[in-house]
C-alpha cells in the first residue's frame, strides 16, 4: 500500500504564555511543532505499512525551517519524505495549499491512501484534506476514529467518522483520502535508530516548477480568499470571584446564573 | 530569486517594535532599529501591516485572475439536517442570511437536499427563506459528501446564488471545502462575524485563528460565490413567522450526481448521555480535580439537572474517565456555549482556546492561582465534591 501523509508545521501553543493584562499570546521565543492532529496520521500511516507492507511518503508545504517537521515524521517511522517549497507558495490560502498538494501527490504517482489531520491547530479549518481530495478527483472521510479493514480483492476500505451525536461507517475505494482524529491511535516515539536515520536522509525540495504550476496557481495570487486585516479581540475580562462557605458560594453562584439560564 | 511581496519602508520605520509583537510566527526582529522580516517565516497575514503606527510595511497583493462576478445573486443557506430534523445551525444561518439579504436587497434560498423532506420546507419560510430549492432523491437520504457536493455544484452553476453559507459542523465542513474547490472561490472557515461593505458589496466575514487569539477579517473579491461556515449558536435563529410566504423550488437533476466509490455502512448513535457538544447551550465539563473515574457521575449529575452537555479535560480522557468525544480544547472539539462550567479543570492554554468564546465560564477549582480562573466570569475557589452536589440541589429544588 502506498501512503502519503501530509503535515503542516504550527507553532508550539503548549509553550505559549497569555500575557496576563491584554490576555492575549506572548508568541516571543515560540518553537515549531508537527500539528498535533498530524502525528495520529503519521503514526496511522506506519501502522498500516507494518501491517500491509507498502511505502510511506510525507509531504508538507512550507518554508524551509519545515525541514524539522519533516525529519521528525521521518524518525517516527515515516518512509521518505518531500519538502514543497517555493516563496510563490507564501500566502496560500487552502484552495492553493490544496491544490499545491493535490499537484505533489499526483507527481508522487500510484497513491492508494492519502492521511491528514483533522484540522490544523493554527488555523483550524479543516478544509485543506477534502481539498486535497477534490482537487485529485477522490472519494474522502473525514474525522475518521478508526480504519477498521482494508480489503485489497475490493480495493477498499471501511472506516468509522467522528460526527457529533455518534460515528458512522462508511466503505470507500482506492484511491482515496483520509483526515483523522485523536482517538485513532497512541502515536509512538521515535527510535534513535529511527532519529540516525531522519537525520542523513536526503529530502528533494519541489518547487512550484516541479509541480507543473504557474506562479499565479498558487500563493497569494493563486487564493480566492484575502485577508483584509488582522486584529486582537477584545480581551476575555476577568471576573469575580465568588467568596464565602461553600453553601454561601453556590447560593451566589445560582443567583448569577439564574440570570442567564431562561 | 523573486522577491516576496511585502516590504519595510526604511525611512518611515522608527524601530517601535509593533510589528514584532503583532506577528504569529515571529517573523519580525530590529537591526539597526529597523524592522527587518524574514521572509522564511513571513506567511504574508498582514498583521504587522495592521499594528504598524508608521504606515511602513507595505504588502503587494498581485493581482488575481478577475473573473466576472456581476451576475450573481441571492444568499444561500445550506440547510443540514441531524437524523430527521434540521439542525439548529441551519435555523442560525437563515435568521443571519435574512440580514445580508436585506443588506444586498436579494433573497434568502435554502438549499435542501434529502429523501422524503418536503414536509420540512414550510418551517424554513417561516425562519426566513424566501425560497427553497428542494432536492429529493432516496439516495440523498444519507449525507455523503461527494453525492452533495456533486448536486449543489449543478445548482450553483444554475442559479448562480452571491453568497453561500453553511454550519462549521463535520457535515457542513466536509462538504462546503469540496464544493468551494470544484467552483473555484474562497471559502472562509468558522466565521464569528458575517457583515456586508454595502460600497463594495463584499462580504466580510470574521474568523478567529490561533484558537481565537487573533481575529481575520477575510474576503473574496474576485470569485463567486463567496462562501463560508458558522458554527452553531454564533448566530441568531428568527422566531418562526408563519404569515411569511415563500417559494419551492423542486430540482430534479438529470445525470450523474451519486459517487459510487463511497458506500454508507451505518450510523451509531452515542446512547450513553448527551454528547453533542457544539450543539449544547449549556456544558458542564470535568478535569483532572475529580482524582477518579467514578467521580465523574458527579458531573453526569450537574449536566442532568442542567439539561446540559458533558465535557472533559484532555487529562480526564487521557485517564480514560470518559470517552475521547467528549474532549474539549485543542485536540478535541472547540465549543462556544451559552454557558461553560468547568469542573477540577486547571485550564491549560489547550483547553482555554477550545472554549473561551463561551458566553459565561463558571469555574469550581481548589486552586486559587489556576488559569480559569483568569478566564472565568465567576469562579468559586473551593472543593468541588462539595460545591458540586449543593449546585445540583439547588437547581433540583428550583
């Protein structure tokens, strides 16, 4: 089974301070990490290897200090790897970060299963793995939980999605693309064989040349969308704190919340 | 190598440092007292624009393909229905729809694809649509999102509607990201704010990143539809006018429109208690502070006598008290309910920005110096196996 894992790099929140009088992020200092939600995908894609056989590929798009993220993915198990990099990438919107994707898996060629995230914890939109899926043409599941069997005489595979009131089971073909959530495994830490390795292997670096695009399909020029301006909202306020007994303190506290409870 | 587009104008930059505050990805630093970018690291927001006091940075957006965008009109709601009744979102979004509408002085149309639905339509007149195309196919009765991509891209292109919007809930997600791809437009995720620049006749739509600790204002200028998602209770749902008349539209659409490479299995429902949170208007959520798995019925308790939702710490489904759906916060499931209370839970920053846009924040923690409390409109610092059963009397005797 051919895999391809696509992973972003995000900053690190668990390191970030709210600063505490304008209780917004002190980004001073911040490291990188992989998108939590892209370590359950990679860790997803190696099981399925170990238990199939087949490759691992991760790819990402972003600047070169992404090189990190890619050699961590490559430590926890991960095949090969595939910088996309290009500064006409800058200021792709998820329409362009799709479709640049979307162009690096078709170049990859004989994909059978591509996984991502759920969302990004930076921008949180989730809308890039079925964008992925669109742009290549393929059926899609999105918060799967669980890929429960991959039939290779049906050329298939069931799987269970994360909806709000249960899950559901849904039985796509191959090719196809998958966003998952947390619950569908405990991603492992890397060897230090695995670590050795990450660290000598060759990443190619492509381009928006190699790609097949012109600078105007991708980067700012290349998304739909345009952000017109960026801005802090209005600070959360404090609020009180409410003293006394425990029995005077839930007294004050339901009179509060009678309030709003209608 | 081409430059990126974004620059300091070194003689109006006075080495302030608005700038390097201003950037998520720490892109900005002073040499020589002037902001100097890294372009390595600059995704070209803007934010730095945005703070600068000097007007010098300077952004150049080229130009994209102009596509014609006269032509299009009418605001669509993308009416998703949970089982067999519409979910509240869709309800939200006609109330929000009714405004823009108003605004650009077009229609609001539902969209609403499923079997057997026609029954339903009435309701969405009376919160709002002036028209209602209606889709009824039996292969419809189950959302797949191929097959629903497929039969609103065709209504799309048929009717041509200005703007587009749909529930930030996994069915609308999944499906909108697919069909704003084949149409080619922007779609904005999650917006909190949805206003029209009646000058330009654009949408601005407002969405928090960085689990709301920066604001966006986001537009499509140059693609139709301009389409975006709302997560639930973000808007206002009308009271139902059952004066308001309207029009149904029946579509059926020839060809191909059913993907047959996806195959729905089944649906099972999580029986156990509430669990749809983004849904709940009220959650009631347990940490670390309740030591032990059994003790988490305490908090079954409150959400009963509230009519509430039950949420957890990441360290509460970690401990495996509860099961993963119920987590709130950054690897879980952001929520923005009317009221939060939040339970032995310290309020790591993972779990503040997956709730802090909830309306009020009750917080019961035995730690005076924990972060919600920072965050909390009321908090009680106290022991929660002593507050929580006196709140769920009272409410009882209520």
């Amino acid at each position: 089974m051919n895999i391809v894992v696509c992973i972003k790099q995000v900053p690190e929140t668990t390191e970030v301070k709210i600063n505490p009088e304008t209780n917004t992020l002190i980004r001073e200092g911040v490291s990188s990490i992989i998108n939590p939600f892209d370590m359950y995908a990679i860790e997803e894609a190696v099981r399925l290897k170990e238990k199939y056989s087949g490759k691992t590929t991760v790819i990402t798009m972003g600047p070169p200090q992404a090189d990190d993220a890619l050699r961590e993915a490559l430590s926890l198990g991960i095949d090969e790897a595939i910088h996309l990099t290009d500064r006409a990438f800058a200021g792709s919107d998820t329409w362009a970060t799709s479709l640049v994707l979307a162009k690096a898996i078709e170049k990859i060629k004989d994909v059978d299963m591509v996984l991502c995230g759920k969302q990004a914890s930076d921008g949180d939109t989730a809308q890039v793995g079925p964008g992925i899926a669109t742009h290549l043409g393929w059926p899609q599941a999105t918060y799967v939980r669980k890929i429960d069997e991959v039939d290779f005489d049906n050329n298939s595979v069931v799987c269970e999605r994360l909806l709000e009131e249960g899950y559901e089971v849904l039985k796509l073909s191959f090719p196809c693309l998958i966003t998952v959530v947390k619950e569908i495994n405990e991603p492992r830490m890397p060897s230090l064989r695995g670590k050795m390795r990450a660290k000598k292997q060759n990443i190619p670096a492509w381009g928006i040349k190699e790609l097949g695009l012109k600078d105007e399909d991708a980067g700012l020029s290349g998304s739909p969308t345009q952000v017109v301006k960026i801005f802090s909202p209005p600070p959360r306020r404090m609020g009180m704190i409410i003293e006394g007994t425990p029995p005077e303190a839930v007294d004050k506290l339901f009179s509060e919340l009678k309030k709003h409870l209608t | 190598m081409k430059e990126k587009g974004i620059k300091v104008i070194k003689e109006k930059c006075v080495g302030c440092g608005a700038c390097i505050k201003a950037c998520p990805f720490g892109a900005v630093t002073l040499e020589s007292k002037i902001a100097v970018i890294d372009l390595d690291k600059c995704t070209l927001c803007g934010a730095c624009k945005e703070a600068c006091p000097f007007g010098a940075i300077v952004i150049y957006k080229p130009q994209g393909v102009k596509t014609d965008v006269s032509g299009y009109k009418n605001v669509w709601v993308f009416i998703e229905r949970e089982e067999q009744k519409i979910a509240s979102v869709s309800f939200e979004l006609l109330g929000k729809a009714r405004v823009l509408a108003g605004d650009l002085k077009s229609k609001v149309v539902a969209v609403f694809l499923g079997s057997d639905i026609k029954k339903d339509t009435q309701e969405l007149i009376y919160k709002g649509a002036d028209e209602v195309i209606l889709v009824e196919k039996k292969e419809l009765g189950h959302f797949i999102a191929e097959n629903y991509a497929n039969t609103i891209v065709r209504l799309i292109q048929k009717y041509k509607p200005e703007i587009v919007l749909a529930g930030a809930t996994t069915t609308g997600r999944s499906l909108v990201s697919r069909i704003a791809v084949k149409i080619r437009t922007g779609l904005t995720a999650d917006c909190t704010g949805l206003d029209i620049d009646k000058e330009k006749k654009l949408l601005i739509q407002t969405r928090p990143a960085f689990g709301g600790n920066i604001m966006a204002q986001i537009i499509t200028p140059n693609y139709r539809p301009q389409m975006a998602t709302v997560r639930h209770k973000v808007m206002k749902e009308l009271p139902p006018d059952k004066n308001r008349e309207g029009k149904v539209i029946e579509e059926v659409l020839d060809g191909k429109i059913i993907d047959d490479r996806i195959e729905f299995v089944k649906f099972i429902k999580e029986e156990s208690y509430k669990v749809n949170l983004a849904d709940a208007d009220i959650i009631v959520s347990g940490g670390r502070g309740l030591g032990e798995p059994k003790n988490f019925s305490l908090i079954r308790e409150l959400a009963a006598a509230l009519d509430a939702a039950v949420g957890a710490s990441r360290a509460a489904v970690d401990a495996g008290w509860i099961p993963y759906s119920h987590q709130v916060g950054q690897t879980g499931r952001t929520v923005a309910p009317k009221i939060y209370i939040a339970c032995g839970i310290s309020g790591q920053i993972q779990h503040l920005v997956g709730m802090q846009s909830s309306k009020i924040i009750v917080a019961i923690n035995k730690d005076p110096d924990a972060p919600i409390f920072k965050i909390a409109n009321y908090g009680i610092v106290g022991d929660l196996f002593k507050v929580i059963p006196l709140l769920v009397e009272k409410l009882k005797s209520k």
